[in-house]
C-alpha cells in the first residue's frame, strides 16, 4: 500500500516534469521563431522602402542657348552642355519668386544628379528636342526621396532635419500642386555602387558575386569530389588516409579570414595576380568551401549499402565501374546538396575577400573576371558603413536580396534532396 | 587534399603567366578621405571617358603599406591619407623602387569629440583629454615624472567636468584620425606640463612613447575603421565620447552633438581658421612612374584639384571638406599637373 502511494506521488511528478520539458522545448523554438521574425520584419519594413524612389514632374526647357555653345550646332556641344543649369531653369519656372543664388542652389539639390547625364542622352538621340519644352518625371535626389518616404521626419526640429523648412516648404508646394510621384526604383537593379543613395544599385555586386561563385564552384566542386571519392572508395585505411581526414575536418572548422591571408600571401603577394578581381575571391572562397563538399561527399558515399558495390562486383566490373556507373550516381544527390550549402555560405561570405581588396568603391558593373568588383555581403557592409541617410534603406534592401538568393539555393538544396534521394 | 591544391597552383599559374594589363586607376587609403574620393572618382568616370577608378578604405597606414610596396599594376596607383607621409615610410617607399611620388594636399579637417544627443554637453580643455586618455600622466604638478593613468571619472580629472565615467569609442592605431589625434590633442595636452616640455629636449623618444600614447586599460575602446559604426555606439551609449572626422559630425548632426575642445566647437569656420585645436591637413599621393602606364592618372588628378571640386564653392565643400585656401589649392592643382616630386627632406625639418 505505501509502495503504491509512493509510485502515485512519484508519477505526478514525473508527469509535471515532462509538461515542464515540453514547455521548455516549446519556449526554446518560440524564442527562436520570434527573433528571426523581428528581425525579418525590421529588415522588411526597412528595406521596403528602398524598393521604391521619388520623381518630380518638371517642365522642362531645353535651351538652344544653353546647349549650342558654339554656333555650327555640333554634337559635341550637347557633350558638354550644362544641363545642370537647364534643370535648375525648369526649377525656377516652378518657383518663378525665387531669385537669391543660394536659395536656387539649394532648389536645384532637389533633383538628382544623374538625370543631368540622363537629358543629355535624350537630347543626343533626339536633336529635335533643343528649343522644345517638354514635361519629364525626373528623379528627386535622395534628400528628398527621405523626407517624401518618411513623412514623420517633417515633424522633428529643423536643425534636426535632413532639409530646412523653407526646403520643406518648397516640397509640400511641388506636392500640393501633385508634381511628385513614387515609382518603382530601377536604379537598384541596373546600377553598381555609387556616392548617391538615389543612384546606388545592386547590380554591379550581383554580377560580381555571381563570377566570384562560378569561379568557386568550377574549381570546389570537381576537386571536392574527386578527393571525396578517392578517400571513401579507393584509399587503403592506413594512417596517412586518417592523418588526412583529420585536417579535412579540421580545415573545415577554420576561420573564413584565414583563407583570406592565405589568398592574399599566395595568389596576390606569389602569383601577382591582380587586387579585388573575382577570380581570385572565387579562388579563395574555394579553398574554404573544399572541406564542406568534401564532407558531403563522403557522407553520401557512405550511405550507398555496400550490397551494390558487391552485386557490381560481382559481376566483373571494375572499381573504377563500380563508382561511375553506381556508387557516383547513387550518391550525386546528397553531393549535390552539399555543394550547394557550400556555395550558399561562399555567397554570404565577405571577410576573407576583406584581405584580398574586394572590399573597394566600384562604379562600374563588372565584366569579367579579372574586373574588379564587391560581392553582395560587401556591398552591404559598405552602404552600412556610409555616412548618407539614404543608404540605411539600401542596406536592408540589399540584405532582402542577399536573404532570398540564399532562401532560393538552399531551396533547390531541399528540393533535390527530397526528389532524388533514395531510401534503402 | 594534396590533388585540389596542386590543381589551384596549376590554374592560377595559367593566369597569372599572361601578362594583366590595367585600364582602370586603384587608389587604397585612409578611410576619412574615402567619402571625397568616391565623389571625385564618380563624377570622374561619368564626365572623363575613363573608367571609374576603384578605392578601397583601408586606413592611412594600411594604404601607404600598400602604396609603399613597389611599382607594378598590381600595386595601387593612389593612396589617401589624413595625415602627411612620415619619412619612414618615405624610405619604405624608395627601398621600393617607388621613390618619385607627389603630395596634394586637398583640405582641411578636424577631429570631432563627440557623444549623443541626450548626453551631457561637454567643454574639453586639450589638458582633460590628455589626462583622460594618454597611458602615462604626471604624478607631479609640473609633470617631471609620471605614472600609469589612474583615472576612471571625469570629475577627476577636472573638477568641473561631470563625474560619469571615461568611455571613449575611437579609432584604432592604422587609422590617420588616430595619428592626428595623438599628435594634435594627447600631445599638445602633454605640453601644458612644464616637466614634460623639457623631456622634449632631453629625451625624444621617451617624450615621443609617452606623450603620444593612447591607454589601453579600458576607457579608450578602438571602433575599426568604421566611422558610422562610433556613432551608433554613442547613440546606444548616451555616456560614451566618440573621436571622428568633421564631415561624419556634420551628417550626423541628428543624433550626436559636438564638446568644445578649449572654447571652440568644430565648426566650418573655426576649422579652416585654425582656431579649433584639433584640426589637420587631407592628403593624397601619386607613384608618378603609374602615370604614364595607367591611363586616366592625371585627369583624375585634375579633377580632385580643380576649383569645382575642392574650391571654396565646391561640390566637396558640400560633402563635409573644409577647402584651402584659394593660392594654397592653385599651387597644388600646379603640383598635380607636372606631377612635382615629393621631397622626404621636407619632413626631417619639422
């Protein structure tokens, strides 16, 4: 009877501490859950704004006077107009009151540089246009795009603020008057790095992330496989084949920068090859990424049953047989996933690229492998680091685009996975 | 393990044997010059033709390593610095091969302490900062002797300052703004103390080691090279003092707030003047031996030299760059034109 009363009492308590476990789980996975949401949605709410930029309608001018320099009408002349000049007159017309050089300098801020190159190359492909005056969406520099996205930014103190009140003023009149308009920012997706929010991309960090990776995956992958196979299919079992599977290991475990000094004291400092090109981030990145696909490989050796290699065997093929005709293709999707994580944690990647000078100002959208370029995690690191407003919106852009490339390769990592994958 | 790297050795060789030629100009350095050079290279490559020059931000003394490190296109053709080249690495640079450089000067800076907006506001003598942050203080009135800085507080420093603790966020030892600082606060603050005015004479170098030495106990917390990256901290840390460029105070103006250095807040005016102590000279430096192989070289320096850029008026001046003086900046634009050698004598003078 006392036994039984102990077994009674002593069940509730086991049964409470294994509600309180779950609990714990639950907790565990709701804490987890809840910052990566916080943090989604703050890069969200951020980033979704840079998504989009702000044009203001002008009438626009295009003065003969100010575009034929010199009197034979030349196409070098429309070169070198000053078409900074043609956009603060289309400016005034709007605020016909204003006169004070100052003030006017500081209205024709409103419109970003760049559509100053943009009139150029519309009045070359239609010469037509000099004399006309035509009415343009331009785009509003990032200032303004700030202020526009940011309506709660009008209320804190001017001197707290990106634009003085009579600069504000003269941007609640262009809206009043329904002259100003958001538009989808295509700037963002055509154009590399630049010093103007409004004008800065990601493009230019894509292309360069993309031969960085192509370079890696060229030299990473049939290397890794093919030490993969050897060391699980061929190699005796003796100390040296166990010496080497250690510092596999090992190598994968190593700091990402180490791979960044090694990239810089051999491929930069031997082979003289050149600073921030992709082929020597993707050379790097290769070496880091080996002992992963390595692992892989090995892993998804293994878990072919030996009973195919011996029917293989068994009759009459050889070992080389054996491994490309059943072994190889049996495994491939396991490889094939590996390699994948592997290229995702090389894209995401940014401080052994620090050591070999990928982390650099680039305006020109790569076109090879030996330009020099950034790759997408740089490119974040830079806009963070940048004094301008304006670029707090394109750091969480680009970490969305960052984020979706890696949710899409790690994607087609499960995708693979569970398609092709064979269960014994 | 053995195979893959052999097989890498292999490629790389295949590329590296034929020859690469570079159309685009590299230009490394100090990361307070980084936002200026960035405009001037962009406009650079929408206006000239020529290819957009690349910059990376890797610190006064990181870029001038690298800049020192021979003539070649694998070497970089420009590098920034917020401080002057000092001779050693004049010599560095001639052991080299690279002995035909040209100095430009393109502005002036100066350094701001500064903490958040919601902290207290601060009037700094160059002696507190000295006595707050240098490794080695006088343990006597006059400064004969010293003693590993025992200060926690402000207060005890200076008595009328508040009795928070010392936390200063700065930048680390590579970076130009360190230099300029150690040189331009820390020592001049050094200098108040008779004794250690008279070590000077004495002793240079023990004079140099102690006078110009940022303590390491704790209260100065070195940041990187990343100026954003302070002023975020002091706006996390209400309590902190932040050291930083003049051109980060003035676009960041929402969320930090300015401490008077001896009386004087950085502003633009006191800057150029001369009146606000901590204050010191931009700089870049040209391998003349590129310019004639590296396409662009000169026009780009045109640029960065031109009144429209660097003039009292100019779009740099908008950017944060407090302009020389107009014969100041003509002798320069000249400098940059004929490509004029730096003379390393110049600065044994000093």
């Amino acid at each position: 009877m006392n036994n039984l009363k102990k077994i009674e009492y002593s069940l509730k308590k086991r049964k409470r501490q294994e509600s309180r476990f779950k609990i714990y789980g639950l907790l565990g996975i709701a804490t987890a859950v809840s910052f990566l949401c916080i943090i989604l949605s703050s890069i969200f709410m951020e980033g979704k704004k840079a998504f989009l930029s702000t044009y203001i309608k002008l009438e626009v001018y295009f003065d003969p006077d100010i575009i034929y320099t010199s009197n034979d009408q030349k196409e070098e002349d429309i070169k070198f107009a000053n078409f900074q000049k043609i956009i603060k007159n289309s400016l005034n017309s709007f605020f016909p009151e204003i006169s004070d050089k100052g003030e006017l300098r500081k209205l024709s801020n409103f419109i970003s540089s760049s559509e100053e190159e943009n009139l150029m190359k519309l009045v070359l492909k239609n010469k037509q246009l000099v004399g006309q005056k035509i009415t343009l969406w331009l785009l509003a520099s990032s200032k303004i795009d700030v202020i526009n996205k940011n309506p709660d930014m009008e209320l804190i103190a001017e001197e707290d603020r990106l634009i003085s009140d009579l600069e504000l003023n003269w941007l609640n009149e262009i809206r009043s008057a329904n002259n100003i308009k958001s538009n989808f920012n295509k700037n963002f997706f055509v154009k590399a790095d630049s010093t103007e929010p409004e004008q800065a991309g990601i493009w230019g960090s894509l292309v360069g992330s993309f031969f960085t990776l192509f370079v890696t995956l060229i030299l990473s992958f049939p290397i890794a496989v093919a030490a993969g196979v050897f060391l699980e299919e061929l190699a005796p079992k003796n100390k040296f084949t166990d010496f080497i599977e250690v510092n596999i290991n090992n190598l994968a475990a190593v700091p990402s920068i180490i791979f960044g000094l090694l990239g810089l004291a051999i491929f930069l400092n031997v082979m003289h090859l050149p600073r921030s090109a992709p082929i020597v981030g993707g050379m790097v990145l290769a070496l880091m990424t080996l002992p992963t696909i390595i692992i892989a490989t090995r892993a998804s050796l293994k878990a072919v049953p030996p009973s195919i290699r011996e029917a293989a065997i068994g009759l009459g093929a050889t070992k080389f047989q054996t491994v490309t005709h059943h072994v190889l293709p049996l495994s491939l999707p396991g490889i094939l996933t590996g390699t994948i994580i592997g290229m995702s944690q090389a894209l995401g990647e940014s401080a052994p690229l620090l050591m070999i000078g990928m982390v650099a100002f680039i305006v020109d959208v790569p076109g090879s492998f030996l330009d020099s370029s950034t790759v997408l995690p740089v490119q974040i690191y830079l806009w963070k680091s940048t004094a301008a407003r304006g670029f707090v919106e394109l750091t969480a852009a680009g970490v969305m685009v960052l984020l979706s490339f890696l949710i899409l390769m790690n994607g087609i990592a499960v995708f693979i996975r569970q398609k092709f994958e064979k269960k014994w | 393990m053995k195979k893959s790297s052999l097989a890498i050795v292999a490629l790389a060789f295949a590329f590296s044997t034929e020859s690469i030629a570079r159309d685009q100009i590299k230009i490394v350095g100090s990361s307070t010059v980084y936002p200026f050079a960035t405009v001037v290279a962009e406009r650079f490559g929408k206006t000239s033709g020529f290819k957009t020059p690349v910059i990376e931000s890797t610190g006064s003394g990181g870029g001038l390593k690298l800049f020192c490190k021979g003539l070649g296109t694998e070497h970089p053709d420009i590098t920034n610095a917020s401080r002057r080249i000092k001779s050693k690495e004049v010599k560095k640079c001639s052991k080299n091969g690279v002995t035909d450089i040209t100095e430009i000067k393109v502005g002036f800076d100066g350094i701001a302490m500064a903490n958040a907006k919601s902290g207290p506001m601060l009037e700094l003598s160059l002696k507190d900062i000295y006595l707050a942050l240098a490794k080695d203080v006088p343990a006597d009135p006059e400064g004969n002797t010293v003693k590993p800085n025992p200060y926690k507080m402000w207060n005890e420093v200076n008595p009328a300052l508040p009795a928070a603790p010392i936390v200063v966020i700065g930048p680390p030892p590579t970076s130009g703004t360190r230099d300029a600082f150690n040189e331009l606060a820390i020592e001049r603050g050094c200098k108040k103390f008779p004794g250690r005015k008279a070590l000077k004479k004495k002793d240079k170098k023990l004079y140099k080691s102690q006078c110009r030495s940022v303590r390491e106990d704790g209260p100065y917390v070195e940041a990187g090279e990343n100026d954003n990256l302070i002023i975020e901290k002091l706006v996390a840390d209400p309590g902190a003092l932040g050291v930083f460029g003049y051109s980060f105070l003035d676009q960041n103006r929402d969320k930090v707030k300015a401490a008077k250095v001896d009386g004087v807040f950085p502003e633009f005016e006191a800057i150029s003047s001369g009146k606000y102590p901590v204050s010191r000279s931009l700089f870049f430096y040209i391998k003349n031996a590129h310019a004639s192989v590296i396409p662009g070289i000169k026009e780009y320096v045109r640029e960065f030299t031109s009144a429209k850029a660097i003039g009292s008026d100019g779009y740099l001046v908008s950017k944060g760059l407090i302009p020389l003086g107009e014969s100041e900046r003509a002798q320069f634009e000249k400098d940059g034109k004929n490509l004029a050698k730096f003379d390393g004598k110049v600065l044994n003078k000093k």
